[in-house]
C-alpha cells in the first residue's frame, strides 16, 4: 500500500497494491496489520454503503462530536466522487482549511479521515457507490455539520459541480457555518 501524506495532521491517502489480468482485479481492502504498521490504530466497527443515482448529489460536511467522535475509511466502489475534508481540530496548524481527492472506483484511492474532520463528498460520476468504515456508532445526538460553501472554508467545488446546482438534502442546507461553530474538537500532537 502507498501513503501519501496530505499536509494534514493524521489525515491519509491511501493507495492498495491492485492486481489485474484478462479476469477483473483483486485488492486487499482493509488489513488491520497493515494499518496498524502506518500508525492507524482504530477499532473500525461498522461498515457502511451510500448509493447516488446521478451527479451532483452532495453531503456533507458531516461529523459526530465527542464522545462518539469517528474516524473514517472512505472510498469508492462505482463511479466517482470529490472527496472533502475540512479540519474542525481547535490548534491543529490546518484549523478550517479544506482539502479534497477524487475516489473512483477506476483509481482504487482511500482517504483515512481522523476525529475532528468535517467530511463531504460530490458524486462526479451517476450510480456512484460510495463505501466507509467507522470506528464508532452512528449517534444522531452527536451530528452535526458546517455548511458546504461556507465562505470562510472557500472549499472549491466548482469545477465538480461544473455549473451546477448540487442536489442535497434540506438537513444538509441547513448546517451552521464554521465562524458559528464552536468545535469540540482539540487537535493533540
């Protein structure tokens, strides 16, 4: 697997040795020892599958605050996404800024999200299949969100937008903006 560094504290692109031929292709997906080898230690204890049917279709950027804070596993498995973070880790050197990476299904990349991040993502591709790992719970009395063109996040989705108006639920067109939000959460280095 490669390791790419983001500029961003704990926060990876990750790239699987994929083995293809005439028949399709073969990848190891999740390996805990290998993980652990490039200092990711989380308990990943629940898998999830969203489905997009066309382009455009945005969300984020979601997180759940402590104490059931998650650290995430992204990628794709069909089609293709803009891939977003925004760091909410109050003394962290990247505190509210932004950074992105296309997932596609053709590219194989994963993103290792820490605690703390903001996440999003636009589907650039229709039918997109977008797969997670998190390491705890889902708990709807800890999400929350900042809003996905916060002006002071400047987050650049345009050109995956491509004029577009994204298609978004109301939950999402309704999150606070990041000067409003006081975060939980404490970068540690």
């Amino acid at each position: 697997m490669q390791v790419h560094e983001t500029g961003f504290p704990g926060l990876l692109v990750l790239e699987p040795r994929v083995f293809q031929d005439e028949r399709g292709f073969f990848l190891e997906s999740y390996n805990k020892e290998s993980f652990k080898n490039i200092g990711i230690e989380c308990d990943f204890m629940q898998d999830n599958h969203a489905y997009s049917r066309d382009i455009c279709v945005l969300r984020g950027f979601h997180f759940q605050a402590p104490p059931a804070a998650q650290a995430k596993l992204v990628w794709v498995t069909r089609g293709a996404v803009l891939d977003a973070v925004v760091d909410l880790r109050k003394g962290s050197p990247t505190y509210g800024k932004w950074r992105h990476v296309v997932l596609s299904a053709a590219n194989f990349k994963r993103m290792f999200i820490p605690k703390g991040f903001g996440h999003g993502y636009v589907t650039i591709m229709p039918d997109t299949e977008f797969q997670y790992k998190v390491d705890a719970p889902y708990s709807p009395e800890y999400e929350g969100g900042i809003i996905w063109n916060d002006p002071d996040v400047a987050m650049e989705w345009d050109a995956a937008l491509q004029g577009r108006s994204p298609i978004m639920s109301e939950k999402d067109r309704r999150l606070t903006r990041l000067a409003d939000f006081d975060s939980p959460f404490i970068y540690e280095d």
